[in-house]
C-alpha cells in the first residue's frame, strides 16, 4: 500500500497511528531497560529468592486481560450502530480498569505485610525493582484510564459512528499495549526471580 495515496483524512489517521506505535515503541524501551537491570541485578548478594509473589498480581493479569476483550469488541458494536452494548462495554472496561489499579495497590500492600519495602533497611534491590516496574506501569494504565475515559467522554457525545472511529482505535491500541504489557511483566516477574 502507498502510504502517500488517499484522502487528506485517511493520511492524517495514518499519521496518527504511526505515531502511537513510535509512542509504544519508546514505552517498551523503558520496560525493556528496566527488566534488563533486573535480571543483570539478580547477580548481587543481597538478591532476596523468597519473596512470595503477591497473588493480587495473579488476580490483576486476568482483570487486564479481560479488560482488554471488553474494549476490542466496542469498535464492532459501533461498527454494527449498537450504541447500547458499545456503552456497556466502555462502562465494563472502565469498571475493569479501577479493579486493576485497586489489585496492583492489594499486591504493594502484600509486600509490605511479608516484609518487603521499596526503601529503607528492610528493602533489598528485588523489591525496589518490582516496585519501581510495578508503579511505571501502573503510571502508563493510569494514562490508560484518562484515554479510556476521553473514550466514553467522546461516545457519549456520539463523536463515533461507523466509519469514523479514529479516537477510539487510536485508544484501544494504547489499552491494549499496556495490558500487553503487564502480561509481559507479570510473567517475566513471576518467572525470573
């Protein structure tokens, strides 16, 4: 396909696709660095192994993936003029976007109970690492929220119709990727310890 044919529209959408993938690319570095220092960290002596691996984490991976399904299927419901179900399927994945965030917080909090701090003498470096992943994460599904939440702002006032969906693809592909992106960590996490 000639990315210079088609109306000025269709090469302004591209434009804008194009440029939310280089955003996720630059995204994926940071994480790519971070879980690269990771693993050339767990190489020190103070490498705690006995971390019990917080299961609201567990939980959180298949509230995000869920997530995910809600939000693919309301391209479809727009694109079948079902305003109804693509509303209860934003409402699902905001819904589901709150008990990620409320499940991310429940597994700090089960570190800190088993003992494991992100500073001071009774942290060590394999709890500053999830900390400090877990929350850059968490800093990218809250940006995930405000999109998700411009989303339903922008369907609301009906700014999507069938053939007309730029908004809404432009916010799904960023919902996806960092849902992507925590089934990527929390396996890498689970896994590489």
């Amino acid at each position: 396909m000639d990315l210079t044919q088609g109306t000025t529209q269709e090469k302004v959408n591209r434009s804008k696709k194009t440029m939310m993938w280089f955003a996720m690319i630059s995204m994926a570095m940071v994480f790519a660095g971070l879980t690269s220092a990771y693993v050339v960290s767990k190489a020190r002596k103070d490498w705690a192994a006995d971390l019990v691996f917080p299961s609201a984490f567990m939980y959180s991976l298949f509230v995000i993936i869920a997530s995910s399904i809600t939000f693919h299927f309301v391209k479809s419901a727009i694109d079948k003029e079902n305003r109804k179900l693509a509303s209860l399927l934003l409402l699902c994945t905001v819904l589901l976007s709150g008990l990620f965030v409320f499940l991310q917080f429940e597994g700090f909090k089960d570190m800190i109970e088993q003992g494991y701090h992100f500073t001071g003498p009774t942290s060590n470096i394999v709890t500053t690492f999830m900390f400090i992943i877990v929350v850059t994460h968490l800093a990218h599904i809250i940006g995930g929220v405000i999109v998700l939440l411009v989303v339903i702002y922008n369907h609301f006032k009906q700014k999507y119709q069938r053939g007309q969906t730029l908004g809404l693809e432009l916010g799904a592909m960023y919902w996806h990727f960092v849902d992507f992106l925590w089934v990527y960590l929390f396996l890498f996490l689970y896994f590489v310890r």
